[in-house]
C-alpha cells in the first residue's frame, strides 16, 4: 500500500468514526439517527437492510451483501456508549486528534470498529462474493446486552435458518485485535431487605436489614471463594476466573442507634460456559429464604429483581474458523476474553462459531478522554477486508460447514 492510499484510507476511517462519535447514542437514549445513516450509507454500497425498532427512538439494524442464503461472515458491532461523564480534556461528541489517539467517547467501544466495517463496504465488490457478507448494529449492549436480543428474536421468528446461517460471528469489542473465543457470562440482581426501625438497644430482639444484607452477602462471598483458585491472568494481563462475584452498590440504615429498616444491594456473578449459573447461585437464595423468615418477623422481607443475564462464549479454540481469525489478525492465538460482550447470545441463537476481535483497549473505554490508537484502526481495516475475502470469496476457507444448527434463542435469555 502506497503512502498516498494509506492516507486515503486513514482519512475516510476518521471521517466516519468522526461522524458516528458526534452522535452520543448513550445507553437507554435513541440511536435511530445513526442507524439510518449506516443503513443509508451501506444501501449506497449494495447492501439490503433491515431496521428492527426498539423503545423510545432505538433499534437494531442488519445489512446483507452478495448473496443470500445461509453461509458467509456476520460483522457485529453496538452502537451505544456510556455517558461521558466529567473530566475530559475536550468535546467527548467531538473526534479529537492526539498525536496517533483519536479521542472522543466509543472509539475503542466499539465506534472504531464499525468505522472501519464501512470503509471496508466502500471497496467492496458485491459480485466477487460466493457467500453473503452480514453487519449487525445493535443498541444497549453497555447495560446487559439488551437490544440485541430484538435482532436476534427477530431472525429466529423470520426462519433466519433458511436466510441467515453465518459460518462465521464477528464482534468487533476493543481487543487490540488479539483474537478471543470465550468469555464469561452474568447474571446481575438487585435485593432489597425491610425490617422495622427501632432502637439499637433492641439489637438482640428484634431483626436489622442491613445485617440481613451482610449475611446474604457473605454467602456471595462464599460462592466466588469455592472457585478463587481458578482466576489468573494470560499472558496479555486479561483476568480470567471460572466464577466471580461482585457486590456494586449497598445503601441503607439512618443513624448509628436505628436498627436499620431497610438495606438495598446490588450484585453480579459471572461464570464460565461449563458451570450452570443457577446452581451456583442455590446456597444464595437459601440464605436468602433464612432472612426473609427472619424479616417476616416485623412485618418485612425480602425483594429481589434480576437485572440482566447473559450466557458465556465458549467457541472451541480448536475451530478453523477461529484459526482463520488468528491468520488474518495476525497478533497471535486466541485467548480467553476478561469481559462479557453480545456472542454468547450470537452463539446461542445462530449455533455458529463467534469470535471477538477488534481495535482499541478496553481499558480506556468507560473514562475520560477514551481514544484508540491510529494504527489500530489501520490492522481492524485491513483485518476486516482480509475476514471479508477469506470467509466470503471462497480464498482460505475452511471446507465443510463448521456447526450444525440445533438451538434456538428463548424470549427469555
């Protein structure tokens, strides 16, 4: 590639990230403006699409090019962001260029990424592809994975088996384009535990919701315990562990001689593909049923909400497709993933082969002053052009169909 064609290249990445990062599209806000412009923008390039609505101002979309039929690569990305929050040294909806960092709120997560899947689009030839090319744009994936379950039950109420069938799930989350095929799933739950107000000096009589929380809590603490001696990190620093527990939030009480009348936490477990999260989580809801009898004592008890859930990715490492990933990055092998993304709901409802892999760190993502670095948009595009050709025009793919389709996705997961 000459001087003159990488500049080129380079330009049109920054004009499009640009774009997508002057519309903030914060979790749980609309995100239509920048849908229908991709959709514009892919249809401009022979693309079909498909918007799928969503709640107040938000929804999905799902591009097709090439071919139809089942077969081909699927290039998932979400649009929202996180809320910008304070402390940044310029405009968060405004691309700013630092020296090789483009800074500005979702480049790493994961504007980047679909920044450079357009420009990928605008050089494509629809006629040389023998398998069909798909691009999945999701919304609320930063609060549990949330509109991509739309998509998804979209696909499976429309037959996506005899129209939509990826040999292949891209998702392009900020990995510095090192490959990864598994991550953890999570449950997340709120609890809230009322008592009766009183004075301290009946501590011994009469129940305290804050000491409720801290039993409860405790046997959370138990739970990642048993499993403690699984965590360790790779050789990149990713922290990965069978099972972790994380307790978020606890508000409650009044006054240091109150007997506190209510006490609210919020958790999250996380676990491995191979361990059933609700049998992890049995001593916890025993524990729970022991302080709802004692609550019930004073006229309390105990509520509980789930929040979210999503499954773990468990990609067989040994996959040629994930070998094909690993050839076209070209950062070395595929290694476990430290934070949940979209796949395992990808792997869930498709059955296919999903692997996450994409520009920018994630440990710039969700602060001030997020950015990702130039030369790793320049590996994502020609990374993607690279996926592109060897999953959709027949050149280094693996021969045979990698999966057999045998799950569906439930309304519930």
């Amino acid at each position: 590639m000459s001087i003159n064609e990488r500049t080129q290249k380079d330009e049109r990445v920054l004009e499009l990230l640009g774009h997508m990062v002057a519309m903030p599209t914060e979790s749980t806000t609309p995100n239509r403006t920048l849908i229908d412009w991709a959709a514009d923008h892919l249809q401009a390039f022979g693309a079909t699409t498909s918007i799928i609505g969503g709640p107040e101002g938000r929804a999905n979309l799902l591009a097709s090019i090439g071919p139809s039929g089942p077969g081909g690569l699927l290039l998932s990305g979400h649009t929202d962001v996180v809320p910008a929050g304070t402390g940044w040294a310029s405009d968060p909806y405004s691309l700013s260029i630092v020296g090789e960092h483009l800074v500005g709120r979702g480049t790493a997560d994961m504007k980047g990424f679909i920044a450079c899947v357009l420009a990928a689009v605008e050089t494509l030839d629809p006629t040389r592809l023998s398998a069909p090319l798909h691009i999945a744009l999701s919304y609320d994936e930063e609060i549990g994975c949330v509109g991509v379950r739309g998509l998804l039950q979209h696909l499976v109420d429309n037959r996506f088996d005899e129209h939509l069938r990826p040999d292949l799930v891209l998702i392009g989350e900020p990995t510095m384009m090192r490959p990864r095929h598994a991550h953890l799933g999570k449950l997340a739950y709120s609890v809230s535990f009322t008592a009766q107000a009183g004075h301290s000096s009946l501590s011994p009589f009469l129940p305290n919701a804050i000491s409720s929380a801290a039993r409860v809590i405790a046997s959370l603490e138990a739970i990642a315990a048993a499993h403690r001696h699984s965590a360790y990190r790779d050789d990149t620093g990713e922290a990965n562990a069978e099972v972790t527990v994380n307790v978020g939030t606890i508000t409650g009480g009044t006054a240091l001689n109150v007997l506190a009348a209510r006490c609210d936490i919020t958790f999250e477990m996380r676990h491995s593909a191979s361990l059933d999260p609700d049998s992890l989580l049995a001593p916890l809801w025993i524990a729970i049923e022991e302080e709802r009898a004692t609550l019930a004592s004073v006229g309390g008890g105990v509520e509980i909400t789930e929040i979210t859930r999503y499954p773990a990715l468990a990609t067989d490492a040994s996959s040629p497709w994930v070998r094909m990933v690993e050839r076209a990055a070209d950062r070395g092998v595929s290694t476990p993933l430290g934070f949940g993304t979209e796949g395992g709901l990808f792997a869930v409802a498709l059955d296919v082969p999903v692997v996450i892999c994409g520009p920018g760190d994630i440990g710039v993502a969700h602060k001030p002053d997020e950015y990702v670095a130039l030369d790793q948009l320049r590996a994502c595009l020609a990374f993607v052009s690279r996926i592109i050709t060897d999953v959709c025009t027949g050149q280094s793919r693996p021969s045979g169909r990698a999966h057999q389709l045998t799950r569906r996705l439930r309304p519930s997961q």
